[in-house]
C-alpha cells in the first residue's frame, strides 16, 4: 500500500477528508503540521496549501505541491483570482516538486480545463482541490514505487505579487460589463465591495445554475515513468 503524507498550516485547514475517502481509499494517509524527519518513508509527501519555505529538500523526489496556474507563467498569489479576472481560456494545476525558490521546481503533471462563463471562484476553487487530489492518484498509478520524474522550469515565466482585500474595492463609476471578470475572481472571505455615501458594499455573485465539475479536463505527465 502506498504511503502519503500531507504537510499542512493548521489542522483546522484539513478539510478535505471527503476527497480522500473518494480517491485515495486505498492509500494510507497520513496528515500533519511538521514535516517528517524521514521523507523517504513515504511514497510522496505533499506541501498542501503550504505557506512556509522549507529549507534543504532540493534534490528529494517525493516532495511536491501543486500550483494552480500554466507553470512557469503565474507563479506567486492569487493564482484563482488572476485566471478568472485576467480572462484566461483554460485553468491550470501544475504538480511540481518543491524548490527553496518560489514555485520552481521540476513539473511533473499538469491538468487544465476551458474557464466557462458561468464559472466562478468559489466553484473552481472547489474543483481545484479535487483535481489536485486526483492527480496525487495518477502519480501514484504512473510511477508506483519507482523515482517520480519532472520536467525542468526552461521558461522565465511570471510572478503574481500578493492581492490585499483592498484591491477587490469597485468604483460605483465602472461600467457593469468591465467588472463581471472581477466579481466572478473574487470570493467571500475576500469579496468585492464598493462605497456609497460613506456606506461599505459587499458584493457575492451566483450562477443560477450551479455549474458541474469540468468533463473536459485534461492530464498530461511531464516525466517518464
């Protein structure tokens, strides 16, 4: 039986037991807020939604993460946002393997699927974490105990710099058509808002039809295995 470990912030962030149960039934996971002294116990361990740099784990083929954007392009924050409010034509998750540098390390899957125009952040955050998920199961069906292979960063790429709650603010003078992007991106812990007459706005938009996951999504492996 294969053995994972998802590193997390918080265990209250651990909210993804439904996920597991439904795709990795027959893997033995383990969940935890440090990382583990001996990695190399597990077939891979999974920096989830990390937030700190771990030093010194370049060069150890069993520890990645994923990156919801077309790596190398929207490495940093926000990347949720930035599809939908950039008006790009697909969504990205890139598998990749963790790196001291800022989402750089060698890529080992990615997954995409068209951003349709009744999608919203909520949902294909949603669906970002099931994906995510999915892909951790198909690296584990490819390589099964064998080295886990990516493919090395050659682009530039870009760097998103991190979104304040400040920025989702919407001037009461915007044409309606030029700020549906950005109310789709954004979400209800960062929602958007607006002022009038000294009053702050909140402002959540909802598709009438809640959209399904994404038939059209797409896997494609970077390593040989």
């Amino acid at each position: 039986m294969n053995k994972i470990f998802f590193l997390i912030n918080e265990f209250d962030e651990f909210n993804f037991h439904e996920l597991i149960e439904k795709h990795l039934d027959d893997v033995n996971v383990t969940i935890g807020n440090t990382l583990p002294v001996h990695t190399d116990e597990y077939d891979l361990v999974v920096l989830w939604n990390y937030r700190k740099i771990i030093k010194n784990i370049e060069g150890r083929k069993n520890i990645m993460l994923f990156h919801s954007s077309n790596l190398p392009y929207g490495k940093g924050w926000a990347p949720i946002y930035h599809a939908i409010a950039s008006g790009q034509k697909y969504y990205t998750i890139t598998g990749l393997f963790a790196a001291e540098d800022v989402d750089s390390g060698n890529i080992i899957v990615k997954a995409r699927f068209r951003i349709k125009d009744n999608y919203i952040a909520e949902y294909i955050r949603a669906w970002d974490n099931e994906i995510s998920i999915i892909l951790i199961k198909k690296i584990l069906q490819r390589f099964g105990k064998n080295k886990i292979i990516g493919k090395k960063q050659i682009e530039r790429g870009n760097f998103n710099t991190r979104r304040y709650p400040e920025q989702s603010e919407i001037s009461i003078d915007s044409k309606f058509k030029k700020i549906i992007s950005h109310l789709r991106a954004c979400e209800k812990n960062h929602p958007a808002f607006f002022f009038y007459k000294k009053t702050k706005y909140i402002v959540n938009i909802q598709p009438i039809d809640r959209p399904k996951f994404p038939s059209d999504l797409k896997i494609k492996f970077y390593g040989r295995g």
